[in-house]
C-alpha cells in the first residue's frame, strides 16, 4: 500500500513536471518529494518503528539516494530505448466529421516510469529489510 501510494505520487509529479522540465529534473523531484512520504509511511506502516533515529533516517536518505539516482538513470535509459508513441482513446462521430480525443498517454514515459520505479522497488525493499529497518537483536 506504502509503494502504491508512493508511485502514484511519483508518478503524477514527474507527469506534470515533464510538460515543462527536462524529464531528469522531473523525475528527480518526483522521487525527492515521494521519498519522504515513504519514508514516514514505511516507518510507520510497514516497519512498525515509533521512535526517531537520526541514524536511521540517515541511512534511508542514502538508499533513496542510491535508489533514486538509479530510478532516474534507468528511466533515462528506457526513454531512450522505448518508442515515442501515444496511446489515445478517441470518440468518432462519422455522420457529424466530428473526432474527439478521450485519452492519450505517451507510452514510452509510461512504461519507463514503471521499469525504473520496479529497478529501485527492488533495491529499495533490500535496503530497507536489511540495512535501514532491520531489527535489532533481542539482548
């Protein structure tokens, strides 16, 4: 749920961002912005930690740090590598010449969002499970 939430707000950032920003900045502040919230959420919700801990957040922001450099460089790497195409849902009134489009999405960023969140998804949850959250030994 945490992650859904996050690649939602990812998503829609680096969307609006993109109309008018180099799709690296976008997608880097996309990931800044998601990263906090998932932070406070994972913290929570998923790791159930209640105290603060300077060090751990720490070591979440140079995962993230880790994470989101590969997440932009990845979705870089399939924008290149994916065919710029739109996908559009059209209305047509044939009788009336009239063509209105419902829906379009430009297929590659789609796609390279996805492919690069599921890249830092992966080192995300590792580092999480086994570096930034990982329960401490009962003494």
């Amino acid at each position: 749920m945490v992650g859904g939430l996050s690649f939602v707000v990812d998503l829609a950032i680096y969307y609006t961002l993109s109309q008018f920003l180099p799709t690296y900045i976008a997608k880097s502040t996309a990931i800044v912005i998601a990263t906090f919230l998932n932070y406070r959420l994972n913290k929570a919700w998923t790791w159930g930690q209640k105290e603060k801990s300077r060090t751990q957040f720490a070591q979440y922001v140079m995962l993230y740090a880790t994470s989101g450099t590969l997440n932009v460089l990845s979705n870089e790497l399939f924008l290149y590598l994916l065919p710029n195409a739109d996908l559009v849902l059209n209305l047509d009134y044939p009788k009336q010449a009239l063509h209105q489009i419902l829906f379009a999405v430009k297929v590659d960023k789609f796609f390279a969002v996805i492919l690069a969140t599921l890249v830092g998804m992966v080192v995300n949850f590792a580092g999480q499970k086994l570096w930034v959250f990982k329960e401490k030994p009962e003494a």
